[in-house]
C-alpha cells in the first residue's frame, strides 16, 4: 500500500481557529483526562467546531481493538473500563452548557456488550445533569448484537449514528473487522427498536469508489430507514495509512447532495471537510417532527 503522492488541492487547505470556546474545551480535555475525536482522528475541523463550543467526545478508553488502514484512533490491547469515565463526561458536557453532544467510542470488542451499557449510563447521566442537551451518539458496530444495541437504546439518544465509511468492494483494504450487511443490518435494527428515532450514517470519499458504488451505498442506507447523511473528503492521516486515491472538488460534492437528497434523505452535509459530526446540530434543528 504505496503512500499517497496526490497534492492536497487549495480548498482543503483551513485556518486553525482559536478563541475563548477553543480554550475552555482544551483545558478541560487537560485537567478532567478526557478523549476526543476531534484531536485522536486528526479532524480538520476542531479549529472551527472548538472555537464555536462543539466538541465530540470519545470514550471507553483511546485505544481500538481493531485496526482499520484509513484510522488515526491508536489501536492495540484496550486498558480496562475507567468507571469514573461517564461521569466526568457528563460534568464536562454540562459544564460547557452544550445545546447539542456527540458521544463516539472506540470499538471494545474484548467488551461482552461492546460498551452499551457505558454509552447508556452516560446518555442517563447526562438526561440528569444537562437535560437541555440534545445527545447524538456515533456507535461502533457492537459486533452485530441486537441485545447490545437494545441496551444503548434503552436510556435513548436523540440521534444514533453509524458510519458504514466505504462501499462494500473496499471493506476488505479499508475496514479489517468490519462488516458492510452487519453494520446495515444494525442501522435497521434501530429503526426497529425504536422507530422515532433519528438515525445517521457517513461516508468518506477519495479511497477508491465509483460514482455508482456511493449512490448504491446510499440506496442501502435509504432502506435501512437512514434519515442523516455526511459525505466527506477522505485525508490520510499519516502516510503509513490507507492513501488517497483523488481528491473530489466542491462541485462534485454539491451534485452528491442533491442525488441523495433525491434517493429520500431529510438532511444532507456534503464537501470536502465534512465529516460525521460536522453542523450535528445544525442538521437536527433544521428537521421537523414530521420529516423524521
């Protein structure tokens, strides 16, 4: 897998925001030990997200027992559960006085449960604690356990995410350990548990795919009862990770959205720096009760 030798074009090229919102939720990461998808995925966004008082927040540890080429998350032997972890997620959540909380996870499958009942007991915590703080929660697969994923439901989020991050022709370079009709099937398992619920999927593209392969994906997600779609530039973080195969320019990402807002999606964040958290709470408040 040679690295990528593609130049980064211009519109993929953004300032690194700063101001007081940045720092509260840097310090905080600091003093209270807490893990972020924004710095362990090397988002191109936490600049922007941080500056405007967004974050997303990580737990069941920093490292993944999985190993996928595209991922800058640290992966090897996960440490034991931190029980004081949801708690001080929760404090720092309702300290920032978010309107809007993304919870993602690495993926434990040395976890019986693959962590629901930690996602759980954070959403109850933050019912308590923040209650008027929408909770979106970006899940890992849970190894296709529907009793796994009944439990996260059951202290229930406002949105449940899962990225299914590539067409299934890729799966095997792209996403070691997972599975493309077991992370669809999950997505369809939620609707089915609960059917009010707001689910989300994302895609990243440049790895390889055809026009066709994305559309066909988002077909599948569309059955699935998938309402939330992001699609976004593929970066490599380092060049020991899976290269880039072409960087898509804004125009194509613009024709995407429209596509998939015709296959029946509700809200759609398409563009090069979009990734699965991007404008969260832009697109929940910009869909009504009879649209979900």
């Amino acid at each position: 897998m040679p690295p990528s030798t593609l130049r980064k074009p211009d519109w993929l090229k953004v300032r690194f925001g700063a101001g007081p919102a940045y720092a509260r939720i840097e310090r905080l990461h600091r003093e209270a030990g807490l893990h972020s998808v924004c710095r362990s995925a090397a988002c191109p966004n936490q600049g922007e997200c941080w500056s405007r008082g967004t974050a997303t927040f990580m737990i069941l540890g920093d490292s993944c027992s999985r190993d996928c080429a595209f991922c800058n998350v640290r992966h090897g032997s996960p440490a034991p559960l931190d029980r004081t972890e949801p708690q001080r997620v929760a404090d720092a959540i309702a300290l920032l006085e978010l309107r809007h909380a993304v919870i993602t996870s690495v993926t434990r499958d040395d976890l019986e449960d693959g962590g629901a009942t930690v996602f759980a007991e954070l959403t109850r915590l933050l019912r308590q604690q923040a209650p008027g703080c929408r909770i979106e929660l970006l899940i890992p697969d849970l190894e296709g356990r529907r009793e796994s994923l009944a439990t996260l439901l059951g202290a229930p989020p406002d949105v449940l995410g899962h990225n299914l991050e590539t067409v299934p022709r890729l799966y095997p370079q792209v996403r070691q350990g997972a599975d493309y009709q077991r992370s669809l099937a999950l997505l369809a398992q939620a609707r089915e548990l609960a059917p009010e619920l707001l689910t989300k999927s994302g895609l990243m593209l440049g790895l390889g795919e055809t026009s066709e392969e994305i559309l066909q994906v988002c077909a599948d997600l569309r059955s699935a009862g998938v309402s939330l779609l992001t699609l976004g530039q593929y970066l490599a973080p380092t060049r020991r990770h899976y290269p880039v195969e072409r960087y898509l320019p804004p125009d194509e990402f613009a024709a995407l959205r429209q596509a998939t807002l015709q296959l029946g999606f509700t809200h759609v964040e398409a563009g090069p720096l979009v990734r699965s958290s991007y404008h969260a709470d832009q697109a929940f408040e910009g869909i009504s009760h009879e649209q979900r």
